[in-house]
C-alpha cells in the first residue's frame, strides 16, 4: 500500500473506530460543527470567530452564528479582544470544559473496550504507533 493509500486508510480507520463515536456522544446536545467548534476551544483555550471560521473553513460570519449559539447554550463566553476592543476573543465556560471533559471521557472508555481483545504487546505497539503520528503530525502544523 502506498503512503496515500495509507493515509487514506488510516483516516477512515480513525474515523470509523474512534472519531465517529467521540461525535455521536454529543447527538442531541449540539450539532456537529459546534461539537468541533467545543473541541477546538478547549483545546486552544480562546479563538477569535475568524480562528473558528478558519478551522473549520466556512465563512467568519457562519463561525460567529455557531459561537453566538453557544454562547445562549451557556458552554462559551465572550470577551473584548485585549489588542482590539472591537474584536471578541471566546473561550469556553466551566460548564462547557465540563461538557467536553465528559465526551472525552466517554471516548476515552469506548477506546478502552476496543483494545480490550489485543495482547499487552499489542496494545503497546498501537500506544507507541500513536504517540509517533500524534507527534509528526503536530510537527507538520
């Protein structure tokens, strides 16, 4: 298998096994793309809506209508932006950390029941396979 194909396979892999259940822990709690617009602020702490809107690659106007909405559901707040108070910089509230924490959580388990049928030896082959493509993927940006 060549390296695209490779990627290819492990992107549905992922997908399939992991990324897939982390997303439908959420159904009926918030939409897809404010589920990713939740991950991305926890983990980046604050985003402008153009942040938003470059992550997820749709318009600045639709990236404020998703953080507007989570800011009425209770999980986001907003804030001047420190270097223009015409700019609002958001971040997610306590109960929205909380939200996440608990899907993550959830993931977390689903993934302990799925190596559950692999050896130890195995099961540290797949930890170290995953710590080298977390960290060569980070490197790349």
């Amino acid at each position: 298998m060549d390296k695209l194909q490779l990627m290819y396979r492990l992107g549905l892999l992922l997908d399939r096994n992991i990324l897939s259940f982390y997303r439908n822990t959420y159904k009926g709690v918030v939409g897809q793309v404010q589920q990713q617009t939740l991950s991305d602020l926890y983990e980046y702490h604050s985003m402008r809506p153009q942040d938003v809107a470059d992550r997820l690659n749709i318009p600045k106007q639709h990236a404020s209508k998703i953080l507007t909405r989570l800011v009425e559901l209770g999980y986001v707040f907003g804030s001047p932006a420190p270097d223009d108070k015409r700019s609002r910089i958001y971040s997610l509230t306590a109960e929205g950390k909380t939200l996440v924490e608990k899907h993550i959580e959830e993931s977390n388990q689903h993934f302990q029941r799925l190596i559950r049928g692999l050896s130890a030896d195995e099961q540290s082959a797949l930890n170290q396979a995953m710590s080298t493509i977390v960290s060569l993927l980070e490197r790349m940006g």
